[in-house]
C-alpha cells in the first residue's frame, strides 16, 4: 500500500456501542503492534468508553490535529478474531445496525465494560484410588457426596470447579467433605475438553433418525442446512445427541439454541446424562460473570457444547462443528428490542461462513424454512412418526355456541377433564393469558381500566389486588369502587389464567392444580419445581401460558384444552395464521406422548373456519402448502422481503412529519419494485407514553431493498425532524 508523507501516522478505527453509523479514527500508539479485534479504551466525549480495535487506517477524514490517542489497549490477544468479526460485520450490514452496537451485543458485559478476558484459572478434582473403589452406598446418609462420588465413577473421573458449581451452591463443602475422606483430590487439568464424552449410549435409532443422522453426519466440515421435520416425540432431540456424539468424538464443539429458557434445564440434564463433558450455558438468568465464563470457555475450547437461547449465537468457538437449532419455528429467536436479529437467519450465515452443517428441527417448521427446503436450499429431514410406541393424540373441536360456559369452560369440556383426573391422568389447559381478567368494567357506567400511558386495558391481578398494564409494566391497586361513577359495581370481563386456576381449584378440589405462567415462575427455581410437580405426576391438572406449549416433555397428560383459540384467528398481521397453527399443534404435541392415547380438545366459536379445519382434517403441513400459496398470491414473505421502520415520539405529530420525509426520500430514488407501505399507526398506537407509527418496505428483490435502506439510513439520520423521534428498522419482521 502507499503511504503519502502526510499521512504517515497510523489510524486505529474503532468500533464503540454509540448509536452512530460510523467507526471512530484515534491516533495509534507508534510502536503498538497491530492486531485487530483487541479492546481499547478511547476518550471520548469528557470521559473514556471501551471499544474494538476494527480496522488501521493511513489516513482518516477527520483532520489529523483532531484526532485524540488510544488511552489504552485492554487486550493482548483479540477477544474477537477474523472470522467472529466478520460475522459482526455482516449483521452490521444486513440488519442495518451500527457496527459498535453489533458489538456491544456479541459481548458479555464484563468484556463491554473493559474487565479482563481471562477465565479464572480452572481447578479439577478427580477420586482417589479409594474413591474409585468406594462403595457409594455407604454414603447415603449424605446424598450430595454419592452423588457426586457416582456421577464420577460412571466416568473418567475429572471434574472442574464450574461442573461441580452447577450442582448447586453447598459444592464446597461437599467436595471438602469427599477430601476429609479421602475420595477425593485436587487433579490435573484433562487435555482438552473433550474428554471420554459418552457417559450413556445413544437409543437404538428407527430408519428415520438413522437416515437423518447419516445426511447430516455426513456433511460434518462443510456447510449445509438440515430442516429436521420430525413431529413432537419423533426423537428429534435423540438425532441431536447422536450427532453431537459425532461432533465430540471428532473433537469439535457444539453450539445448540432454543428459544425459551425454559427449555433449557430439560436439555441440559438431557445432555448431562448422555455425556460427560463441560456443558456451558448461555442465558439471560446467568449472572453476567457466568455470561462471561461460558463465553470464554468456548472461545478458548475449555467446554465442549454450548446450550443457549438467541444471545448465545454470537460467542466465539475454538473449534465449531455443528449448529443445532431446536424449536426452529419460535419467533423468540427474533430479537424483538435494539438489534433485531433472526437467530435462526444469522446461525445459517455462520455456519455458511465457518464450513459447519446447520440442524434446524421442528415439528412445526416455519413457512420460510420449508419454502427452503422445498426450493432445494436446505435438505428435508421427516422424521413422520412417534418414537417408541406414542401415538398421535386425536384433535376435536368443540363447539362452544350456546354452551353454557363457567370461566370459559364448557361443560363437555369439564366432563372431560373429570374422567381423566379420575383415571389418574393428567390435564393440560392451555390459555394463553396471565393475570385473572384483561378487562374491568363498571356495571353502571361502563368505565373502563385503562393504562394511561398505552393505548390498552389494564390486567387484573386478584391474587395481588393489582391492575397491572402487561405492555409498559404500570400498575396500581384494585380499585373496589368504579373511580368514574363511585357507585357502580366493578366486573372482571374476560379470561385469564389465575381465574380458570381459581374455577378448577374449586371443582376440583381434591386435585392439585398447577399453574404455570410467567406470574408463578417468576422466582428462580419455581419452575424447575413446577415441572417436577408434573413429571413425578404429583399435579393433576396443568394450566398455563404458552410457556407449555414449548418442547416441555409430560408423559402422563393424555387430555390437552385449548380454551380460546378464536383469539387468535382474527388478526391483521398475515402472520398469525402460521402461529396459531404451529400453536395449536404444538400444544397438542403435549398429549399422549408414551404409551397412552391423547386427546386434543379445542373450544371454539368458529367450528367451520378454514384453517382449524385443514389443520384438524389433512394436519400441519396441508396447512403449510395453502398458507404457503395464499402468501406467494400476495407476495408476501418468502416471496418478497420486508423492512418495517417504526417511529415513536412524545408527540403525536413528530412521528409522521418524520415518516413523511423519509417517504419523499424514498421517492427520489423510487423503484416499481419497492413498494413503500404507509405510513400507518402501529397496532398499539401509544405505548409507555409514546406514539408510534410505521412504514413498510417491501421488494421481491432482496438487494434492492438493502441498497434501498442503506442509502435511506444516513439520510434518516441527516433529518431535521429526526430530533424529535425515535426510530428503528426491523429488517424480515416477524410481527407487523
Ligand atoms: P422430540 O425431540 O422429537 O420431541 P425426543 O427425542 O425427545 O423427541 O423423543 C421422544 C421420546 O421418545 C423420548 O422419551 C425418547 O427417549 C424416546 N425415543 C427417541 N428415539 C427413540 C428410539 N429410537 N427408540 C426408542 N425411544 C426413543
Ligand atoms: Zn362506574
Ligand atoms: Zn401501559
């Protein structure tokens, strides 16, 4: 490269979590060696913030007497090598986000704040000669230490002090204890972490898991995407072990995410039975120092397999192999707040760019993901039938016009249930909203709940005495008189899942009824203890949100309820047809699951409407191929892509002044193939006190809209009415 005498000085551009689009030029230290993807610390503004070393530059636009030194490097080896950085910068461009904010996303907080990138120096016990030969009976008495003395018999005998924490808090005085008794003693550090894995051997597989893990296992050091389209307890989670057994035994790591972290105990000890080495989580209920280990341990291949939900997709692997995906449908792996990213989009584009098979499993598979595959792009895996002996639960709809209803319930429906629980089976009521009611009314004077700050009607809460808005989280005290008339009789209108709990408590009052919402979960460990509750058939009666309807295992549930499914057939958004299929399946998918038959029951107002009945009649993939003409009639997504631009504000007005601006530049550059929708108000027109509005972008042509929007967003930027707003871009929204 040539360097003019002018410029002779070396630029650092770096990247900071500022919401601008643009990399920030300091001057380099002379002797500094260079390495990209090192955290520095930069002054900026009065202060200093920590940012990523991205690229070196001979010049810069900012004139040279402005520019400011480095104030420190933080790192000696990068945090963040090529091919991480790379990836950043893709999503940087694709989802039209600032490069430093992208960043600031794929760190764990420690490292954003500038703490140091080392992991505490790992410490291994292993048991004595006599620990090997110990009969763990003896310690019964003290069942923490047999455990821990059986799990390392069953294995090669190692264990680290993160394995051994994530037994519980008391590890140390267990492993103290084991100590005094000569069982156990500090040991040297494996090898690597891939250590002798298989701890329990895999099922013996049906031709169709066998099937599925031989495409995939075969495609193991290149890219290819996998859709595993298997149904609920096909054994899709067998075909995922078996392939990470593949993966380990080829010394390479694993990356597997869920949606929900819900999911993620059941797959962990899943996992935990099967092989015996370092498992590491990646979710929003660790602490940011656990955040930080795991995310360390991967990157310098201390842990073998990382189980986590959509954040998880960015930490870097020493050695990545495979890319898992379970629950590929779940719009959870859509980040719906700052970068709005597409966990399962974004985990195809890695595995693209690291050469690694991609595994994307459902038993509801997204219409995109099955456009896909029946384009050729990725591979379809059918995994059609149940493992073992289940067999498909039967569905029915119920007809709920004219029927007497006691909280929403119907009396076959309650029938039902009495002959199930008296079985000593096990219920499921799926409705999916929290709280007692979403409605209080004044019997007088009609008056309303509402928030005040969002155009929507506070919840009631009865258990609490509260009125909470589920939207902005204000809340206040029940109110015994109507506030508007001061006379009236206040009713609770509509159903939540604390009323129906209250009704079955009442009816059912010998059985013990479990509710599972994100009320009763709240507190850490609650729901471990719920489901427990369930799976030791301790509960009877199940009723909850759609936390159940998610790849949660109950094998004694042989009736599932669907309280209200006509809330969801009317919506505006040509989405919610495809959620409430995959819903209503999936709930289903809970029913029946080993070797008793299960039943479906879903109350309805509406027995003949066209999408209960292709689902009922020719199931979900019938369903699919219409829904899937209906959008490509439309073009809609996968037959064309989209952006939405939201815009919010304090005032009514600032949103669309801004929105009508950026209509006129998008008409500068006007294209018939872009189609500029709007601007409209968003369905929830106020929110927390602002307005919002939206506009959106839609092209056949994928390229065409990006240059659209990266010629639109400095422009956006550049805006005088831009002062006044807040905006953001959602690029393939999955809601409208
Ligand atoms: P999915 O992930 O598709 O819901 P799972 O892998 O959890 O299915 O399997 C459902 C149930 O069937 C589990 O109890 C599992 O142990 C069992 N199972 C899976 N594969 C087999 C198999 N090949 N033979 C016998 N049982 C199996
Ligand atoms: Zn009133
Ligand atoms: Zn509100």
């Amino acid at each position: 490269m040539l360097t003019s005498p002018h410029t002779s000085a070396r630029i650092y551009r770096v990247a900071l979590a500022v919401p601008i689009f643009s990399l920030f030029d300091y001057l380099a230290p002379d002797d500094a060696p260079v390495c990209l993807g090192v955290r520095v610390e930069v002054p900026f503004g009065k202060g200093s913030k920590i940012g990523v070393l991205v690229a070196v530059a001979e010049s810069s636009t900012v004139a040279e007497a402005k520019l400011r030194p480095i104030v420190r490097r933080v790192d000696e080896q990068p945090v963040l090598v090529a091919a991480d950085m790379a990836l950043l910068q893709w999503v940087s461009r694709y989802y039209h986000y600032p490069l430093g904010m992208v960043i600031s996303t794929a760190l764990p907080a420690g490292l954003r704040q500038g703490k140091a990138a080392v992991l505490p120096r790992a410490r291994y016990y292993a048991l004595t000669e006599a620990g090997r030969g110990f009969d763990a009976l003896l310690l019964k008495r003290a069942p923490q230490q047999k455990k821990l003395v059986e799990q390392l018999q069953g294995q090669d005998g190692v264990i680290s002090e993160a394995e051994l924490a994530l037994g519980g808090s008391t590890w140390r005085a267990v492993v103290k204890a084991l100590q005094d008794k000569g069982l156990l003693a500090l040991a040297d550090a494996p090898e690597v972490a891939v250590r002798a894995f298989n701890q329990q051997p895999g099922l013996a597989c049906n031709a169709d898991q066998q099937a599925a893990i031989t495409a995939v296992t075969e495609s193991f050091g290149q890219f290819r995407v996998f859709l595993l389209d298997g149904v609920t307890g096909s054994g899709k989670t067998e075909v995922y072990m078996q392939l990470i057994a593949v993966a380990l035994a080829r010394g390479l790591q694993v990356l597997v995410l869920v949606p929900e972290i819900t999911l993620t105990p059941q797959l962990e000890e899943r996992f935990r039975r099967r092989f015996s080495v370092n498992i590491a989580l990646s979710h929003s209920k660790l602490t940011d120092t656990q955040r930080q280990t795991a995310w360390l341990q991967m990157q310098q291949g201390e842990c073998a397999i990382l189980l986590g939900t959509r954040s998880a997709l960015f930490t870097p692997f020493k050695k990545l192999g495979l890319i898992i995906l379970d629950e590929e449908h779940d719009t959870s792996f859509k980040q719906q707040e700052g970068l709005r990213f597409s966990a399962r989009d974004v985990a195809v584009v890695r595995g693209q760019r690291v050469g690694v098979p991609v595994v994307l499993g459902s038993a509801t598979p997204a219409l995109e993901s099955l456009y896909n595959a029946e384009a050729g792009r990725y591979r379809h895996l059918r995994l059609p039938k149940r493992a073992g002996e289940a067999v498909q639960p039967g569905l029915q709809l119920l007809d709920i016009r004219n029927q007497r209803l006691q909280e929403g319930l119907s009396e076959p429906l309650l029938a039902a249930i009495r002959a199930t629980v008296a079985k000593g089976e096990q219920v499921l009521i799926f409705l999916n909203r929290r709280g007692f009611a979403p409605t209080l009314i004044c019997h007088s004077c009609a008056w309303v709940a509402r928030c005040r700050r969002c155009e929507a009607n506070l919840v009631i809460h009865r258990h609490e005495q509260r009125l909470r808005c589920h939207h902005c989280g204000s809340e206040q005290a029940l109110p015994t008189l109507c506030p508007a008339c001061k006379t009236g009789v206040l009713t609770a209108l509509g159903l939540g899942t604390e009323r129906v709990e209250q009704l079955l408590g009442g009816l059912f009052a010998d059985k013990v009824v479990v509710r599972l919402d994100r009320d009763t979960t709240q507190r850490k460990g609650t729901l471990e203890q719920f489901l427990e509750q369930i799976n030791t058939g301790q509960a009877d009666i199940i009723l909850g949100t759609q936390m159940l309807a998610k790849g949660h295992h109950f094998a004694n549930v042989t009736l599932v309820a669907v309280l209200d499914v006509d809330s969801g057939l009317f919506s505006i958004d040509f989405h919610a047809a495809e959620k409430l299929a995959q819903l209503l399946v999936q709930v289903s998918g809970r029913a029946g699951r080993a070797d008793k038959l299960g039943k479906v029951v879903m109350q309805t107002r509406r027995p003949d409407h066209p999408l209960l009945l292709a689902l009922l009649h020719s199931g979900y993939h019938r369903f699919a191929q219409t829904a899937l003409a209906e959008r490509q009639e439309a073009l809609l997504p996968p037959f064309s892509y989209q952006a939405l631009l939201r815009v919010q504000a304090a005032h009514a007005d600032a949103p669309l002044q801004f929105l009508a601006a950026v209509v006129d530049l998008l008409a500068e550059a006007a294209s018939p193939e872009l189609l500029v929708l709007g601007p409209v108000a968003a369905p929830m027109a106020k929110r927390a006190g602002l307005f919002r509005y939206q506009l959106l972008l839609q092209s056949t042509d994928r390229r065409l809209l990006h240059q659209a929007l990266g010629r639109l967003v400095p422009q956006m930027e550049a805006l005088k009415s831009k002062q006044k707003v807040r905006w953001s871009l959602d690029v393939d929204p999955v809601d409208l």
